[in-house]
C-alpha cells in the first residue's frame, strides 16, 4: 500500500509519500525530483542503528552522494551547540543551496536538521525522511523548524518547506511502544478536531493501526492530509492553525510541572490527558456532552494512552500552580485564556478569553 498526499502551498507544492518500505526507494524518489544532487543525511544514533545503511544504499543505488551527520538522541540536541556542528557538518561536505539535507529520524532531528537546511547558504533544498509516528503524521509537515534555548521550546526556527516528505512506515516496527502510543495522540487529534467520520473509523481499527497493517498507512495518510488542509490555510499560524494546538494548552502545562522528564510523561502523554481534559472541560461549560468527553477518554485509555490528571506518575502541583504553567504557555493574552474548546467530536473551536476562573474551578474538580 502507498499513498500520496499533495501539501500545497500557493505557488509551491510537495508531496508526502507514505508505505512501507520506502527508506529502500528514497534514492529513487528523490533523483527522480531532484535530479543532480548530494546530500547531507542528519540522524540519530538510535534512528542511525537500525534504518541508516538502508536509505544510505538507497542513495548509493541512485547515484546520489551522501554523508552521514550524527546526533545523540534526545530533546537536548535541539540546541546551539548540536545546531554549529550540523551546519559545520554540512559545509563541510562543501554542499551547495541546491543540494539536500535528510533529517532521518525523529521530530529531534526533524526540526533541527530542518532548521540547518533554513539557514545554511540562506536555504537549502531538503527533504523529510520521519522514522517516529509523531514525526511521520506532524512535526514533518508545515514547515516548521527550530530549537529550544534557555527561555523555552522551539523559540530559535525558521518556517522552512521541505522538497518531499518520505515516511516509510515500516519503520515505526523500530520504535518504543511508547513511543508509538504517544504519536498515535496526535492521529486521534486530528479526528477530533474536524474528522469526526476519521475518529470513529479509529476507533474500530486502532489495532490494525499498531499492528502495521494497511490500516497503519490509512491513518498516517489521513493524519498528513488533515494537517496539509490545516497548513495550506494558514502557513504561518495566523488563525486556523491554532486548532492543531488542540489538547496542547493543559499538555505543555503538564509536561512543564513534570519538568520535561520523559520518565514522567513525553509530549503525546500530555497531549492526550489535555485532549481529554479539554472534552470534559467543554461539557463542563455546557458547549459539548459528557458522552462525547466519555468517547474519547474510552479511547484513548483503549491504546493505552493516560487520560486524567491522576494518571500522571509522581503527582502534580496543585490547581493554582497548574494554572500558573498555563499562563506561561504561549496561547495566553491579556490575563483572559486561549483554549481549544469543543461541540463534539470533530468539532472544535478556538476560544478566546475563557475566563481563568473556570480553569482554576475546573482544574480543582478534576485533580
Ligand atoms: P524524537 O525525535 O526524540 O524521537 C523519539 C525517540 O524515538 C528518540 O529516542 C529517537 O531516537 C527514537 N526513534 C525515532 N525513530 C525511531 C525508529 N524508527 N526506531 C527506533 N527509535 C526511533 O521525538 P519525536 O517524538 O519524534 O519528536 C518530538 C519533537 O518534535 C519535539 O522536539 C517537538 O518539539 C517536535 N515537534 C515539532 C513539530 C513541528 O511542527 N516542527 C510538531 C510537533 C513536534
Ligand atoms: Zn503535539
């Protein structure tokens, strides 16, 4: 099984091929577009272990020069430091505008790699090879890229489109389980945001989805689709892209009063308690029913995804310094809250001004 899906941006336009096993063929693919080039692969070394030989050969096989750039795995490569030596890495192999960078790997390598291939000789060409499922279904797709400093998360980036995106799906066999649930939040986000018909469709099939079947390429294709459709209407995040943040607000919150310690929760983990959170909050306020906040919880819990505050290890702060995490979280202006609210499933909305007293009473009741 393959799919294509077409991410337009006026003038400009690329594709994302998705299936497995196409890592093998991505030297073919990209001659095939980018005809004369040479590249620049940028890796982990977890990714580099098991999948780099294979799109190494690939490029080979295609007449297509490459070296290999490694980085340890791990949010904290999304730094300066690792920034200096991919770029010096990339110019050393005397590489020229035209020619590629390849970020192979997680949405790590993704953004910095990305980032690189924004700035070196003002803007090279590259091209997306996503191993993780977060990576294959949104940090891929839309162009951004970046790195996080001292003050926060991704505050260093540039908007920066890939050439092609190429997802092979059979890598993801590679990946922690864990792993693998916390990006299947971000598929479930997508139904639930305007998807509705996609949300009950996973709900039947998310097994098929974890098992690799053709059900996995389906999901990973309607994921790419929904955000392309998303990006295409505002590339720059001037409105409609806030929806993508959905269940994010109360998510970075969490990740924030955990300390950004993985061993607590990763990103999709909070991102999936917020995306429940912010279903039972909707009830709460009388926009959406308690049945539809009760569908997604029984959903994500089926993955084997966390869904309530208590669900995180270690325990939390209380309401007022939840709420506190929230203010600082970047979807916040005059003292009012920006929240991704709901009517139903697939039918979400951004509210503005949500009074922070009803979080904080919220938050109370749900801790
Ligand atoms: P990651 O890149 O750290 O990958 C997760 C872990 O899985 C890493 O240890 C990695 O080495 C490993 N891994 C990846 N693919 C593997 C495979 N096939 N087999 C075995 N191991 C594999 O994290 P992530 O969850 O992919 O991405 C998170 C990052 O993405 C964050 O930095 C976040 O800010 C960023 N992000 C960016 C965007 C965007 O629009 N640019 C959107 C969402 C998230
Ligand atoms: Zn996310």
């Amino acid at each position: 099984a393959l799919a294509t899906v077409n991410v337009s941006l006026g003038a400009r336009a690329y594709d994302i091929l998705i299936g497995p096993g196409l890592l093998q063929s991505a030297g073919e693919e990209i001659a095939r577009r980018l005809p004369g080039v040479r590249a620049a692969i940028v890796t982990d070394s977890n990714v580099a272990e098991g999948h780099l030989a294979t799109l190494q050969a690939g490029l080979e096989a295609a007449g297509i020069e490459a070296t290999a750039i490694t980085v340890a795995p791990g949010e904290r490569s999304k730094r300066f430091a690792t920034l200096e030596e991919v770029v010096s890495g990339i110019l050393d192999a005397r590489l020229e505008r035209g020619d590629i960078v390849i970020p192979l790997g997680g949405g790590v390598v993704g953004d910095l790699a990305g980032f690189a291939a924004g700035i070196v000789r003002r803007g090279m060409h590259f091209v997306q090879a996503p191993t993780s499922l977060l990576a294959q279904v949104d940090s891929s797709v839309g162009g951004k890229t970046g790195i996080n400093t001292a003050h926060g998360k991704n505050l260093v980036g540039v908007f920066h489109q890939p050439q092609l995106v190429i997802a092979d799906t059979a890598v993801l066999d590679t990946l922690p389980p864990r792993e693998f649930r916390a990006g299947y939040a971000e598929v479930a986000k997508y139904g639930l945001i305007d998807r509705p018909d996609f949300f009950a469709w996973l709900e039947k099939n998310w097994q098929a989805v974890f098992d690799g079947g053709p059900e996995r390429v389906e999901a990973i294709a309607q994921s790419c689709q929904a955000k392309a459709d998303v990006v295409a209407r505002d590339e720059l995040e001037m409105g409609d892209r806030a929806l993508l943040n959905l269940g994010h607000t109360f998510g970075h919150a969490l990740e924030a009063a955990t300390g950004y310690d993985s061993a607590r929760l990763v990103h999709g983990e909070g991102v999936a308690i917020g995306m429940a959170l912010a279903h039972r909050f909707s009830a709460r306020l009388n926009l959406a029913s308690p049945d539809d906040a009760g569908r997604v919880e029984a959903h994500l819990s089926a993955v084997g995804l966390p869904t309530r505050l208590s669900d995180v290890p270690g325990g939390l702060p209380g309401a007022e310094q939840l709420l506190t995490y929230i203010a600082q979280d970047k979807k916040v202006s005059r003292g009012a809250l920006t929240f991704i609210l709901t009517r139903g499933i697939g039918q979400s909305f951004v509210a503005k001004d949500v009074p922070t007293s009803q979080v904080l009473s919220f938050l109370e009741e749900s801790l």
